[in-house]
C-alpha cells in the first residue's frame, strides 16, 4: 500500500508576480470582450485605487487560494504597500499561511484520489491539493498555546492575528519567507476573519476554552465589526479588491452602512473589484454584482467591475499587471493597524 | 417618478411543503440521471436520517433563501422534528427570518432593476427581490436593544438567539406565523450563526458597543465552536442536510475533527446531503464534494449526496419527500438546546 | 474482472408527467424567488402558447436528456399536441431515442467509473449513465441500411427522420412504447436535426457513402433551414420552447431572420422559453439571455423567460404542470410535416 | 435619440499572442493548483503535440470567439504551422471572420443595453460586443452570391469555405489582414462546419435555394464526416485542442469511432485539450470530461487535461506559450486539403 510519503511529494510554489510583465498582455485585453475585458478593467481600477492617495485599500479573501500557489501574490502586495487591510477567511490566513508559517507545505495532488485511503494516511484533501493532517494539527495546537498565554477576555480576530505575527516573531521568524500574517504584523496592516473559529485556530479555541472553563479568551466577532468599520471612518474613501465571496466580502460592503448609523453621510466604496466564478442567479451573496451591492449603499457604481474567473489565473493577472504599473511607489503606508494602538496613522 | 411603494407590491410568500405530496414525483426520479437521480437519493438519505433513531440532525442554511420564499420549509422541519440543530448565515435568519417576525415583509423584484434608484428609494435588492431599508434598519435597532439589555458577557450565536425567541415571545409574538427563530425557540432546537456579526444582528452589535464602550456584551465564535461540538458529542451520531455552502457547511463539517480532538474516537457525520450550485473546480469550500470531505475524516462515504441545483426548486422536493413519507411521525425531538440550560436530553 | 453485465443491469425509466398533477406545486413558487419563480413564469408562458390558437410550438432539445429519463416527456407533449415542430441534436433522436426504438436501453451508471475498463467491456458512459457500445453499432448500422434504401438525393434531416419512423412502421412497430421518432412520423410533427451527422446516424451515413461512391444520398443542412423557415412563414405567430442551447437554440431563432429575408415583416417569436444551466459570462450562445435574442430580433421581451436549471428536474416540472393545465385539449394539431408533403394544413 | 454611431465607435481589436512571451508565467502555474496548474498542463500537451511529428493537430471553435478578439490567436496558429484542421462553429467562421474580411468590424458594447433600442438601430449585440445588423446582411448576401456561382451539386463545408477562401482572393484579398478563412485556404488547412446552415452563410443558402428552386447546391453534412474522418485516417495519429464544446467537439471526437467502422483498429485521439466553463453536472457534451470520452474509445486518457476558465483569458495563454516555446519551427505543414484535391501529403 502506498504510504504518506508517496502522497506528499511535490510542494506547491508560490506563484511570484514581481517576476513576469504582464503589463501589455492585460493592456491588449481591454480591446477584447467577455472576461478579458473586464480582468482589463479591473485592473485598471485597482491601479486607480493605489493612485488616488486618499483611498484605503481592503483585500478580501475566500476560497481555498493560498494551498494554490497565491500566498506570495498576497505577500507582495502587503509589502508593497498595495493593500491596507485584509479581511479573509479563517483557512487561508491560519491553515494556509500561519501553517507554512510553521514551517510546512501544501502538496500537489489529484481530485481523482481515494479519499478513504487518503483519510486513513491522515491527507486532507483540497481538490487537487493534499495537507498532511498530522501537520494541521500542530497548527490548530498552536492556535490554542497561543491562547493559552493571552489575557483571558474577548478579542477581535484582529488582535489575535496580531498576536500569531508576534508569535511567529518570538520563536525565530517565520519558516516561510512569505507569511502574510507576519508581513502584515510588520507592515501595520491589520487582518481580520469574521468567522474566525471556522478553522484551525477554532480547534485552538475549542481546546483553550474546555482546558480553562473558568477563564479564557473569547473571540468577539462584533468587536470585528466595529474595528473595521473604524477604518472605514478613519479612511474616508475606500476601494475593495474581492478574491471570491462569502463573509469576507459581505463583511466589508456591510461597513459603510455600519459607518453610516454611527456617523451621517459615510461615503460608499469608491472602487470596487471582485474575482469569482459564482453564479448570480441563485441569489447567493458571492455571486451578487455589485451593481446590486449599490442599491444596499454598499458600492458607488461608477468604478466596479466584476471578473469572471478562477482566481489562480486572474489574481497574478490583476496583481501583476497593478505591481508592474508601479503607482504604489508614490503611496505612503497607512498602517491601519496603528488605528487600534493608539498611535497616529496617516489616512 | 416611481415611490418606493411602486416597487414594494408583492409579497414573497412562502411554499408550503405540506401541501404539496411529492413523494411519487420524486421516487420517479430513482431510474433517471443527472440532477433528478441525485434529488431523489438526497431524499432518500434525508428519510433515512429520520427513521434513524440516534441520528441527531443538523441543517445548514447559506444563500438567501429565507426571503426566497423558503422561510416555511424549515418552519415546519423545525415543527415536526425533522431536525435538531440549525446552523445558518446571520442574514437567513435575523435579516431575513427576525425580520417578518417583526412585521416586515420581501417583496417581489427585478434583476433588471435601476439600483440607483433603489438606494435613492431606501429599497434594497437580492437579485430578484426588494426590502425596504428602513424596516431594515428597525431590524438592526431591535437587535441592539436585545443586547443593550442583556448581561455584558461573552455571548455564544445560539445564546443571542435564544434571547431573540425570547424577546419575540415577550413582545406578544412574532407578527409572521411561520418564524423559525421563535419556532426554534419554542421547540429547543439551537441555532448556530458562525459569523454572526455578518449580518443586520451585527449593526446592533456595532450600536450597543459604541454606545456602551466600557461594558457590552460580545459575540464569541470559540463558543460557538464549542457548543456545536457539544451537541456532536452528546448526539454521537450524526447527519447533515445542507442547503448551499459557506460558512454553516464548513463549520458543521468541522465539529467531527474538533470532536476528535477532545474525545478520541468521534464518528464522522453519518449522513450528509447537500444542495447546491456551486462548483468543485475552483477548489472553494461551498462546491466542495462530501468525498473529499472525507478525505478529511468529516463525512462518511456511504450515505452521502450532492444535488446540483439551485434551492429555491430543489430543497421543497427534497423536504417535501422526507414530510410526506412520515418517518418523523415516529421520531422524538431531540431538544439539544437543553445541553446548555443543564437539563437532560434523549440522545 | 467485472463483465459488461455486471455494469449494465439497472435500466433507466422515463418519468411520466401524466402521473404527477404538479399544478399547485408549481402555482406556489410564482410568490418565490429566484429559480423557482422563473420556473412558474416559464410554466405559466408555456401554457399561454398553448391557448394561443394562431401560435405554432417549436421545441428545442439540447443535451443528453433522452439518455436521462425525459423521452416519455416529449412522447407525451408530441402526442397530446403541445409541440408541432422539434429541432434537436443527433444524439436525442438517433443515438437515444431511435435506439430505445430498435429495442436498446440505457442503463444507470457513476460519474466514478473506471473509464478504460467501460472502454475494454464495449460500454459508452454519459455522466452517470452507460450504453452498450455494440448495441449502438447496430444503430449505426441501421442508419445505414435506411440510407441505401432510398433514392439517392439530398435529404433534409426532416426527411430522413421522417424515413425512420416509416422503418420503424415497416419493421413492426418501435420496441418502445414511447418513441419520439415514431410518435411524430405518426402525429405529422416534423423533426429537425441542423447538424444531422453529428450522432449515431452520421456513422451510418459514412457507411453508407463509403459503400456508395458514386450514387448516394446526402443531407442538406441548407434544406434544413428553408424547410424550418417555411414553417415560421406558415404558422406566423410562434413560440419556442427550448431545453438546453446549442445549435437547436440558435437554429430556431435564427429562423425568424430568414423569413424576413424571404418577406418583409416576418413577425418575431412571441413567447420563447429556456431551461439551461449554461452561463452567459462566456459569451456563448447556449447561455445567451432571449433580452440579447431580442437585439437580432428574434424574439419578443413581452413573453420570454430563462429558467437557471438543470432538465431532468426542471422540464418535468414545466411539462407537467402545462399538460395537467390542460390548455391542450382544446388545441388542433398544426401538422406541419403536411407543408412538405403538399398538404393542406390548419395554421 | 442615440444613432447607430453612437454605439458603434470602438472596435474590437485582436489579441497578438506573437506580443506576449508568456512561457515563463504559464510555466510558474504548473506548481500551483486548480485552473492555473490545469492550464499550465494544458499548455504543455498541446508544446507536445507540436513535438510529436507524426500527429495531425485538429482545433475545434465554439462560442463567440472571433467577436471577443481572438480571431488573431487563430490566424497566427494557422500562419505557423500549429494547427492541420479547424472544424467550427458557423458563427465564428461566417459571421465574424468572414465578415471581416469582407471589411465589417466587431464593437465594444454593455451587457446592460437597452435591447429593444438595439434592435430598432439594426445592431445585434453578443454579451458586451455589438454588431451592424445591416453590415451582417450583406455578409450573408455574400454567401449567397458564392453559392449562386457554383455548380449545382452537394457541397462539404470545407469545400464551400475553401470557395469563400477564393471569393476573397477573387476580389482583392481579404479587407483585414488576419483573416482565418483567408489563411487557412492560402496555407490548405481544410476547415470544416458541422453545422454549416446555423450561420450568417445559412442565410445566403436560403436565398440561393429559393430562387433557384429547382437546380442549387445543397450542404451535405454527411460528406463532412467523411472528409474529416478522411483525415483522421491519413494522419493516423492526432491531436485535439478544443476551445469550448459543442458540435465541433462532438464531432471531432466522432471521427475516431468513424474511422475505426471504416477500418479495424484506428487510434485514438493521443492528445486532448479543453478550455471551457461548462459544467459535467448537467450530463452535457460540452462540459463532458475527456475521461468519459475515453469510454467511447475517443481519447486516450495519458495527455489530457480540461482546463476550466473563459476562453478570451485562457486561450491567449495556452496558444501563446506554444507559440513561444517554439516547437513550431521544426514542424511541416500537413496541408490536409491537399487529400481533397488529389494532391500527395506528407502526413
């Protein structure tokens, strides 16, 4: 029978868009029609939000990106002050990044596998990916020392993700170069999940929590709302780039309107981006257009563009083609995370 | 120009399962292929779930089906014992469910609609549907006052939910005869909402802690989390019926591994049905197949179905069934709301 | 190893819409969302065209829905004159329908076959289905023998298929009860194939071709669409009823251009209908709204409505519900084939 | 009012995959996952199929991909030797390659138009991209006038494509430099349309059949299988890209099993590619898997890969990473139309 070992060989690499140009390929899609056309105008957007010096910048994050090989893509706009702040989903800034963090890999596989051998060899399976269950749980344990050590009260995810970066700073860096948890926890930019227990820091949690019933931290998601929704008065103006839907992109359209009961007149999103492959006519959040977004007071409609696509071919496109287009050199930091230490930001 | 009460004409109402027997029309679909084959099985795996004595339920809601015109249907799972614990988008059931319980009501739409006009008009749109934002808004208001009244602590979803009910109940009812949340309430069947500030609860929640900087209450998702596992491991065994993806699937999956980690042991879910149009190929969670949840040590392989269609069509057939086939009739409620007030339950 | 036996056992049954009154059901979701109510505005148009007197109905079938259960469907609308033209693929009619009427099933399968070992038994799997390979040679083979024995001319699809239900007449009678083919040779309703060598006959024709070098028939796709006009010309008002896309689709719109080459004013669909699960981001036809339609002037925007589902559950849904409305029994057989046959006909 | 020029001001413009060196990005995809690592496979096999000497490439065409602007990334395979058959969709060969040759343009257009206007303008819209109705017109006059001077007998599509191809020549050469049909006939590669009358040329056929009533040349569909598995049978050995589903890849894949009745033993397809969004779910051909092809002994399951993604941003990709790879320059042109004109080939 085969073993672990013959699952987990081949490790996915980061794709790197500093490395390739794809300035004119995207420039020559504006002529064209159908998802070409709009990845052109997106991009284009995109690059008009890093130009437009008042604007902060949200990333949001879902689908199961990073074990894909777009870690790095995240990581260069982190660094280069192309994004302000990230809201994502729970797997992909800790059972993805915080866990390469640690120091293990995402594999390549096949979505033709046996599911029950891979489950008796402990390999996860994500659609043509594999993750060795034994290393995950690490990840998950390490979420709960973590807790363990904090001060037991409530915290937003925000706080916590801080607190993995400093974690990471404590025990030797990172084991990967490009940790996004640890890139933001250096860069000021703050990151928040939602749905924060959905995912290997939930387990932390679980085990945090049955060990100390008395007292342990908790993880309070209205404190999320609030603080991104301080951003969003802090900033003023705003664009948001979408890769996919769910909570992260719900959570971030929401804002304005929560800035809007806690302060008159809050200014919708001025740009507006997303990549996704959902279908708008089952009425799901995911899919929904932004023009709908607009009749909520969510997004202005004069800057918008949905792409229709999987992300692993158009992310590197619209990242690349903005990094490649350079107006992040003339943009200062905003250091959102700065909002929340009290500290000056620039916004 | 148009009012707003040009556009908010029709109501949404909901389908009614009871009426409608179509236990012969989905048997039919037995011999056939493609989504009708995997409807009736679904259907099949559901009543099993039912005439399985230890099989605790667990349904989980994504996509705005509630404003669809599928409030009622699970309404009467709830009802009629048909399931045992909900977990679920904030929006299904504060934005969509508490909100026809406090007298307001959907309306029919357009996906061709002006939104600007609509944003002008107060009106807000899900694809093919229309709200009025200030009634909304009264729904964000109502939930702020829940908590304004509440003990400041960490507080589970289902806990404020609980609290929801009792606050319908206290106020002479809800004004829609077909509420889950006070059905629930009524009938002790917990409801989970993993990212529970994602929705108009959280605009409460962002009032109630601004208002009350030094001392709120909080939304903690580590217990949520843990609750759920709770019930996991009390009932033991266990099937899931999901209707779209997100969130509520990925958090209901997990409970098996958490269960794990803090029993050695914890059998996967049994069963598990899922409705949905999401696709496997862009490797995100909501199309993610139950084989490869497998993989993953959550779900077993034997009793388990993915439908491919949109839930406004499919989940009345397949609910439809399982209420016409009577199994439940003979099914005991399970009452797993009781795990956390310190009573006795069945499972 | 496993024989071709073991695979092919269990038969696929054809759903029968007169033993499910789905009229309530399908009433019901006109006060819903998103599909199931364009499912009731589709149901509801269908039975407009139906009391329509002056309005000739062309349906279009796309897809492998003969293979998956849904003959007996068409077997009913054609013998209960609710459809008086039909353009389909090859496949449907020949490798599907002729095939069933030469004796043949097909059987239920897994999309989790080992393909290699279905290609080694001699077993063709469509999705979750299989045929037998060499029970689709002698359908092949048949095709050929129909060809040689007529008078070699170019032959409209219409023709040929007419001369398949006269073989089947000639040799006994079909083997199924249920024959689309056979049923519209004797209803008069006319059927259309635009790429008619694309399927099971197309072998038969190289076949036949390649035996005949020098004096065979051949089949004029050209014809195809004059004759399709002709029908357009005579009935006037139109609509059309369509499963799937593809070339069916396109076929039948476009034959409102080509009458108003032929004479001014040809009037434009009135009502048109489509079940597709098909996505119109790409560009493509299948997925291509009837608004788009209406640009080229094809089709009419008072009665068109696209309903976002898969067949097997959608079309017995739609089909059913117009059949126990009963707006057909009022209604004259059109008899189109009659135009081509020097006949008078009602329209 | 809006005029016809205000919607008809910016053309389309066609990608130039020559501009791109895109190997070294396709090349860092084949270590990430889902789409990318599909596409980077994809991009491979077809880098092999142009290494493999003895192999015959076949492209099929679906969807409206001339329109969108890919009608150069055609030319420049067919300019290059890397591609020996094209078999199409109607549209793409008539309507818009054709129609550009004979100096008409595509323009830039919404989804949200106002379809009703469009059509009373005479422009034809396609998703986002707008046609000249009246321009189309004389496209399909054209046709027409080709058939009237052509002897009266039953036409393969090749062989009238290849008269198109003439016309062109006949009267000055083609009116856009990057003409397919014009490339093709220039460098004999035969391109075939299944369903040739589904397309502007039908129109002109019509004409050409009504008025000459009695002697006309008629489109045998039938020959086009024959010629085409003709080639299947020269080149023994072959490769298939296929842009999108449809008839043409249907009908590509046939040709194996045709040549296999016309002789013991014909291989099948080595190489298989599919760039496409459709989805296997609904048992479909277009979104069949080329798995499933191989249980009807079409394709060999080694060097396949499906590639899931829209074509305008998939494509350029693919064909532009063979382009650059080079592979080409060693590779002869087959010149299959030289089988049809009696002429020896190389294959």
């Amino acid at each position: 029978m085969k073993s672990k070992k013959d699952f987990l060989k081949e490790e996915i690499k980061h794709i790197d868009i500093k490395q390739h140009n794809v300035v004119q390929l995207v420039d020559a899609m504006e002529h064209m029609a159908f998802s070409a056309r709009n990845l052109n105008r997106a991009a284009r957007i995109y690059d008009m939000m890093l130009k437009d010096k008042e604007c902060g910048i949200i990333l949001t994050l879902a689908g199961s990106i990073f074990s894909a090989g777009l870690k790095r893509v995240v990581y260069d706009l982190v660094m280069n002050n192309m994004v302000d702040a990230i809201v994502s989903t729970g797997a992909i800034m800790v059972d993805q990044d915080f866990f390469e963090a640690l120091g293990f890999k995402h594999y390549i596989g096949s979505p033709f596998s046996d599911d029950n051998l891979l489950r008796e060899l402990h390999i996860d399976r994500i659609y043509d990916t594999y993750i060795d269950e034994d290393e995950l749980r690490i990840c998950d344990e390490t979420c709960g020392k973590i807790a363990d050590s904090l001060e037991p009260r409530p915290y937003s995810s925000r706080e916590f993700i801080w607190e993995m970066g400093k974690y990471l700073e404590d025990h030797g860096g990172p084991k990967a170069e490009d940790s996004v948890v640890f890139a933001a926890f250096k860069k000021n930019v703050p990151i928040f999940v939602p749905a924060f227990s959905d995912c290997s820091a939930g387990f932390g949690f679980v085990m945090h929590q049955t060990q100390n019933p008395a007292k342990h931290l908790s993880i309070d998601s209205a404190k999320d709302f609030l603080e991104l929704t301080q951003i969003k008065l802090k900033s003023n103006e705003t664009g948001i780039f979408m890769i996919g839907g769910g909570v992260p992109k719900n959570f971030t359209q929401d804002i304005v309107v929560a800035a809007d009961i806690l302060k008159e007149d809050a200014p919708m999103h001025k740009y507006a981006v997303q990549i996704t492959v959902a279908d708008e006519r089952d009425g799901a959040l995911s899919g929904s257009t932004l023009k709908e977004a607009s009749s909520w007071g969510k997004v202005e409609t004069t800057f918008e563009q949905m792409v229709y696509g999987e992300a692993t071919v158009v992310f590197p496109l619209v990242a690349g083609y903005a990094y490649h287009k350079g107006s992040w050199k003339e943009r200062k930091p905003k250091e959102f995370q700065k909002i929340f230490s009290g500290e000056n930001i620039i916004a």
